[in-house]
C-alpha cells in the first residue's frame, strides 16, 4: 500500500489492484445509461475534473471515465446542473481533521472539499458490506464528487 495526504484525508491505496478492477468494467456507470442527464456528463467527462483531481486519481489507480456510479441531483440555476458522483479504490481513509469530522466520517456524512467553484470532493473509508471487499479480501474505499454541469447536448434542457 502506497499513502499520500490529499486535502484533509490520508489515503492509503494499492493503485495496481484498482487498477485492475477498472481494467475489469468495460465503461463508467454514465456510459450504461441513456438519459439525458447522463449523456449529458458523459459528453463532458473530459472537463469535469480538474488536474490535481486527475493527478490523484491516476495515482491511486482510477480510471476517471469509469466512475462506479453517478446521479443527477438538481437543476440548480439555468445551465447549471448537480451531480454526484463515485469512484472505488483498493485502500483505506484516514480523515486528518478535527474529531468532529472523524465522527462525521464514521456515520458517512463526509463533508465536501471545494477544489474549485464547480468541483468538490470527499473520500470515504468503507469498512462493511461485500461490494467493498475485493475477492482477495482487501478493503474498497470510494472517492465521491460533485459537480456543477452546464447543459451542452443539442437537446432542450430540462427544467
């Protein structure tokens, strides 16, 4: 397990076993669904994260266009939609901040990161449940974002 401090979180990943469970999924969760919303992020994946997002997740060993889920939240103004978004990785979290956020980060309501005005982030440690185990036993943590979108498909866009 390789460990850096990103934000106010101490990640401890092996990029080579994420790496292989991304090799594994064919496309992201947006490419298997075919609402517009989803079309919509899809057409904009390139954009969405910012390069130190980039750098984190190539160091840990994420495909960024094969993110494990995402969902459309809310129309928050026009042109300007939410989203939410996951990504898992082989590894463990350890939140570096007050105690107050560690028992935050204990019950899952971890609070956002801003990276930029459009882009926050968090990473949650996942301790229970078999989809975070991998088949050798090891822990899955998840990296969850959200994003802000502006609507760019030549559709209408939603209300």
């Amino acid at each position: 397990m390789l460990t850096i401090d990103v934000a106010k979180w101490r990640v401890s990943f092996d990029p080579d076993a994420t790496s292989k469970l991304y090799t594994l999924a064919s496309a992201g969760y947006a490419n298997s669904c075919d609402c517009d919303f989803c079309l919509n992020f899809v057409a904009q994946r390139d954009s969405v994260y910012p390069p130190t997002v980039r750098e984190v997740l190539q160091q840990i060993g994420v495909d960024y266009r094969k993110e494990t889920e995402i969902s459309y939240v809310t129309t928050l103004a026009p042109d300007c939609h939410l989203y939410l978004g996951h990504f898992v990785f082989v590894g463990s979290v350890e939140c570096l901040a007050e105690s107050s956020d560690r028992s935050r980060q204990v019950s899952g309501l971890l609070e956002q990161v801003e990276v930029t005005e459009f882009f926050s982030w968090s990473f949650k440690d996942c301790k229970s449940g078999t989809f975070y185990k991998t088949p050798d036993g090891k822990p899955r943590s998840e990296l969850v974002f959200q994003t802000k979108l502006p609507w760019v498909l030549d559709l209408p866009e939603p209300a």
